[in-house]
C-alpha cells in the first residue's frame, strides 16, 4: 500500500545525546513518537521493538507466571497487547457471573418445587379421565340426530 511504510532512524551521539530522523529528515523526539502513537505502536509498553538479547529470555519463558507477580510467557504477552490493564474489569464482572448464576440456580428451584407441587397426580387423573369420558358419553347421548 503506498505511504504505509515509513523509516525511523536514530543517531546516538557520544556526549548521550541522540538525534532522531523520520523518512531521512531530522526530526525531535517527540514529532517521531508522536506520529509512531498515531500509526498504532504503543511506546508506552516499550515492546514495539524485541531486541536480539530478548528473544532468549522470552523462548525459555514458562508458559504462565507461578505466582501473581512472576512473569510467565502469558503475562509478558499481555502486558504487550494490553489486555492486561482489562484484569480488575475481568474479575469483577467473573463476580457478577457468579453472582447471577447463584441467583438463577435459586429461582430455578423455586420453579421446580412449585411445578412439582402443582403437578396432578395419577388418583387425580383417573378420576378426572373418568369424569371427561362420562361427559362425552352424555354429550352423544343427548345430540340430536344430524339431519
């Protein structure tokens, strides 16, 4: 796609002062990231770039983090997409799920006891059948013939 690709270039001087140059011309430090931010690269995580020395550690990361403050592979992926700033919002709403799901569960028994409860049972269906076929029986007896 023409335009998309850009090249950002920096110069580190030996008096630790750095100069930074976007498409071959000079520009402040600020211009670049801002124009980086805009184009969707998240400098502020600084894992927009791995460097060589990196690529070790993270290939002999374990899977997840043992602890709530060790840094597995899956932590140090989300801390890199972001999702990791969505844990308080995650749990809370696990919180709520869990809540609804017990209430639910409540309600649901409620109904079962009622159904059961209201439910005929078989002496009363018998008797209800019996009483449902003497009323047809009548019903016939009594119609006048079809002309």
């Amino acid at each position: 796609m023409p335009g998309s690709e850009i090249v950002v270039t920096r110069e580190a001087l030996r008096s630790n002062q750095s100069n930074y140059y976007l498409d071959g011309k000079k520009k402040t430090f600020k211009e670049v990231g801002a124009l980086l931010r805009h184009k969707g690269i998240d400098l502020d995580h600084n894992r927009f770039l791995i460097l060589q020395g990196e690529v070790e550690q993270i290939a002999m990361m374990k899977p997840k983090g043992q602890t709530e403050h060790d840094e597995g592979l899956l932590e140090y992926l989300e801390d890199i997409i972001g999702s990791d700033r969505f844990k308080e919002d995650i749990a809370a709403a696990e919180v709520k799920v869990e809540q609804l799901n017990e209430t639910r569960n409540e309600k649901l028994n409620r109904v079962k006891v009622h159904a059961a409860a209201a439910a005929p049972t078989p002496a009363l269906c018998d008797k209800s059948q019996c009483r449902l076929t003497e009323a047809m029986m009548l019903v016939m007896v009594c119609r006048p013939p079809s002309a």
